[in-house]
C-alpha cells in the first residue's frame, strides 16, 4: 500500500483535509481525529467562565493542525455545550464519570449534562446508544475499573497520558472484542494529538465516526516528542502518586463486575 503524501481539499464545504491511501483496488479517505480533548483546563461547575470553552476549542483545533490531524472530539467532563462545537470539525462528546470511572461518548447529540458518579456503566452504555453515539472506555487503567464491566462497549482508549499500558489495553480489547482507539486527554492546547483515531471514511461527520468505531474501522495514531514525551512522564508521575494509576506490570483482577 502506498500512502500519497499529501492533503486532498475533496471537502471545502466542511475545510477537512483527509489523508488519503491508494490500494489496488480502491482509493480510501482516512481521516485523524483526537477522540478525546478538553475545551478548559479547569473542573469548575459547566456554568463558570463558560464563555471560555469555545476560545478553548478553537486553540485546541488550531494546534491539531499545525500537528496533521483532521478533527478533533470535544469531551468535556459531564456536559456538552452546542456552542463549544466551533467548528465542522469538532466532535460533539461528552466524559461521564460514571459509578466505575470514565466513560467517552461521542456522536451526533451526545447527553448534555449528567452527574459525576451517578450512573452505572450499563447505564451510560445505554444512555450513549439511545443518543446514537459510540461508548469508549477513557484511560482504562487510571482510577477506572469500566473494564471488567459487562456493558456493551463500543471501543477502548489507549490514553496520550498513559501510552505505556498498551500492551495491557490491546489485551482487554481482546477480551471484549472491540476495537482500539487513540485520545490524547488534552486540557491544554499543547496536548492534543499525542494519541489520536484514524478513521476509515468516505466524509467527515459525527455519524459517519460512530459508525467507523462501532464497525471497528480504526486505528490509534501514536505521535512522539521531547514535549509530548515529557509530558507523559509527568502524567503518570503525578497520577501514580495520587494513587490512580495501575502499575503496567500488576497482573489483571477481573473480579470487580458491574
């Protein structure tokens, strides 16, 4: 297979510039998305400096591109704002911090707001599918035990902080036969892209992502860098001394369930 170097404008109408692949037998838009950012830096209440999160999306979205990505996925923690969406490019989302730990949604009209530590995983599961929009296990390993859940996942994170627990991601993929997909966790604007989804699409919609994750048509894209490398070193410093970060060498207890 032979990758053509260069970005096609095949779509001005939504300005993505999908990379595209030559096969023998067909020509495939692939487009790179980071399926899981933030528009703040900040956990305040939804409603404090809310002016903020477009301003947030928009520095975001500029710094995916300077790094080649097509689009990002805006998942704030337990709300979605229609105003955040700044573009045609931005992924409408949603991080539920459910009873078990993080749970991405992303699609068309994800939930607007739920309670941190409210809802079951077989609860948001659900609430995500009847909102047309794909469930993603977040940093899987990181104060999160989702993945012993006996929901209906549609996918697992490897986190842009924790790129370090792949092996052991590939694995619970495995496990629950669902695909891998790559976010970077960015608050900051210098974070997004370290991990990122390549999407196997003809055109670029939140629709057409969901139904790429759910038909497994993805792969995580791994970027690497003295920022983004150091990066990850403090990321997992800091969450290993706050206790929630599972160590990369402890063997799986698959005990806790629901």
């Amino acid at each position: 297979m032979c990758r053509v170097p260069k970005r096609l404008e095949s779509n001005r109408a939504l300005k993505t510039f999908p990379t595209v692949y030559i096969t023998a037998r067909q020509t495939v838009a692939v487009f790179d998305c980071d399926l899981h950012t933030h528009s703040r830096f900040f956990h305040f209440d939804p409603e404090v400096a809310a002016a903020y999160d477009p301003l947030g999306t928009r520095l975001t979205l500029k710094m995916a591109r300077r790094r080649g990505l097509d689009a990002i996925a805006v998942t704030n923690h337990d709300y979605f704002r229609p105003e955040t969406m700044v573009s045609a490019n931005c992924v409408p989302g949603i991080e539920i911090s459910t009873t078990k730990g993080h749970l991405l949604v992303v699609g068309p009209e994800p939930p607007t707001r739920t309670k941190p530590g409210e809802l079951t995983p077989l609860e948001a599961v659900d609430l995500a599918h009847a909102h047309d929009c794909a469930a993603i296990i977040a940093h899987p390993f990181r104060n999160s035990t989702l993945r012993k859940s006996d929901a209906a996942f549609d996918a697992v994170e490897i986190n842009g902080k924790h790129p370090e627990h792949r092996r052991k991601i590939e694995a619970v993929a495995d496990r629950l036969e669902v695909p891998i997909v790559g976010g970077s966790d960015a608050h900051f604007p210098f974070e997004v892209g370290r991990l990122s989804t390549r999407l196997d699409i003809e055109q670029f919609t939140p629709k057409t992502v969901v139904e790429a994750i759910q038909a497994g048509r993805v792969e995580p894209v791994f970027r690497e860098g003295p920022l983004l490398d150091g990066l990850g070193s403090l990321y997992a410093a800091i969450h290993r001394w706050k206790g929630q970060l599972q160590p990369t060498n402890q063997p799986e207890d698959r005990s806790e369930g629901n």
